[in-house]
C-alpha cells in the first residue's frame, strides 16, 4: 500500500498515460504551401523578364548609345555598370511601339540614371530622345532634338 501512495503524490503523473506532446494543428496539403509557391513563381517571373528584356536589341542598343556617349563620360567617367532600372514603359502611339528604358549608370567618377525612348519605325528600332541626370537632379538631354518633316497635304 505504502508504494500506491508514492505514485498517486507525485507531480506530473496523471492516471492517464500521455503518448506525445501536443503540438499545434498545421494544415497540410497545397493550401500550405500556397503562398510560398506563389511567392517563388512571382519572383521567377520577374527575374525572366529581367533577362528577357535585357537580352533584346533595344535595351543592347540604348545601352550601346550610353556607353559610348561622351557627355555621359564628361559626367561620370568611365562607364563601368550599365543596368535597366524601373520605370519602364511600353506603349502603342499610333499603332507603333514605343519603349521608354531608365538605365542606371556607375562610372568611374559618379553614377547617375540615363532615361532612353526607342521606336520601332519600319522593322528597326532607332533611339528618338535620351536624357542624363546631372549632380543637381536636372535632366539634360543627350539628343539633338530630331525634327520630323510635316506631313505632305494634297
């Protein structure tokens, strides 16, 4: 009798045996992974059209126009890190597609943001007005401003 007695004092000992712990109640399935999937797709999707956008001809070629152009030079040196930065546009004036490109630029001296607007105009894309941000925030353009012959009225 004595030895029941022991068992029956001692603290956490209840007359039920415990087999686990309790944890908390987790869903399973899609439903918990759900949003970690769609995190992973979003993420994914942006880093494609990164590349997707950074490998066609009018981003090569803005890119080609600011690495060799000597006002950007005079402004932060030597350019070393070109890359496409936000905002970016598309639009269709026109029927005509119109890409707006924001380039950050680090050169050896500074760094800046160069803004480029292309145009598709008969199969080829050409380059129709780019800018440069100056030290004091003001954009300068980096373009001669191109004039368009008026349209011929019969």
């Amino acid at each position: 009798m004595p030895v029941m007695m022991k068992e029956a004092i001692q603290p956490g000992r209840g007359s039920e045996p415990r087999s686990e712990s309790p944890r908390p109640i987790r869903p399973r399935g899609v439903s918990s992974r759900l949003p970690f999937l769609l995190f992973v797709a979003i993420v994914a999707g942006l880093l494609m059209g990164y590349r997707y956008i950074t490998g066609s001809e009018p981003y090569r070629m803005a890119e080609d126009f600011v690495r060799q152009n000597a006002e950007i030079r005079n402004a932060v040196g030597e350019v070393h890190d070109c890359r496409l930065w936000f905002p970016f546009k598309v639009d269709f004036p026109d029927n005509v597609p119109r890409l707006h490109l924001t380039l950050t630029v680090r050169g050896a001296k500074a760094s800046t943001n160069v803004r480029v607007s292309l145009i598709r105009d008969r199969g080829k894309w050409r380059i129709i007005a780019a800018f440069y941000e100056d030290r004091k925030g003001v954009f300068r353009p980096l373009l001669k401003e191109e004039k368009t012959p008026a349209p011929v009225r019969q």
